[in-house]
C-alpha cells in the first residue's frame, strides 16, 4: 500500500513540475505580440522606423506600436532610411504597396505590406527598436511568430 501512494505522489509531483515548466516557457510571440490588424488609419501614423528590408515599426497616436513584415525582403528599404505610400481611403492596409525612396527622392522598390501586429509592451519607439536589434525580432523570426500571417511559399 505505501508503495501505491508513493507511486501516486511521484506521479503528482512530475505532473506538478511538467506544468509549471510548461507555463514557464512562454513563448515570445506570446509575451510581445498582440493583435493583427488588416489596417492603420493613416492620421493615427505618429513615426515609422525601418528596422530592416523586411520589418516596419509603427508608433500610432496615444503609444501603441505595430511591427509590419513586409510579405518579401524590400531591395533598399534599410539603407534608404525612408518610404512612401498612398491610398484613397485613408488607411494603410495589408497588401497595400510602399516605394523606397532613394537618394535624391528617387523613387525605388516597390513593396507589399504584411499585417499590422501589436507590440504589447507600451513605450516609446526608441525602446521597442533597441529591444528588436537586441535580438527579439531574430527570436520572433525563429519562432515562427510571423508565419501565420505570413506564410512561407512553398
């Protein structure tokens, strides 16, 4: 009998631990990541910053910060620095296309915008950038936090 009920602890115990690792490894797409959204309404557009030929921050009015990933690499987005986009409805939307601008506001690549993902944690742009250069956005990538709303073609 007390081997059954030392069975049953040691088994209660590994289940114990088995889920408090389990809740412990959150992963970062759950930690940072919020909502998608299909659209920003361009007048709520604060400050962009490329992080790179793929990746776009976006700082709305009132704080929150959206991360794009660009459906394909975008020929010059970084070293340019800079892009520009226009739209009738007022709205920057997945699939809309944003232009590199180059050197002497010569118009460059043309690119298609992915969703609008939420960055969770408030703060300022500075910070959400020095975090993504650090390293999280690699371990996003890593992680497949994009893959769902940007699918690898096959």
């Amino acid at each position: 009998m007390k081997k059954f009920f030392f069975i049953i602890f040691t088994a209660i115990i590994f289940s114990m631990l088995l889920f408090s690792v389990n809740a412990m490894a959150e992963s970062k797409a759950d930690k940072y990541l919020g909502e998608k959204e299909m659209c920003l309404e361009t007048v709520r557009i604060k400050e962009t910053r490329i992080l790179d030929d793929q990746t776009i921050l976006f700082e709305m009015v009132g704080g929150t910060i959206y991360i794009n990933r660009l459906l394909v690499p975008c020929f010059g987005l970084k070293i340019s620095g800079g892009f520009k986009y226009s739209t009738s409805i007022d709205k920057l939307c997945k699939q809309d296309n944003v232009r590199v601008v180059e050197t002497g506001s010569k118009l460059g690549s043309t690119c298609m915008l992915g969703d609008f993902v939420q960055f969770k944690e408030k703060g300022n742009l500075n910070n959400v950038q020095k975090l993504m250069e650090g390293g999280l956005l690699k371990e996003l990538v890593a992680e497949g936090a994009f893959k769902e709303a940007f699918p690898e073609k096959k």
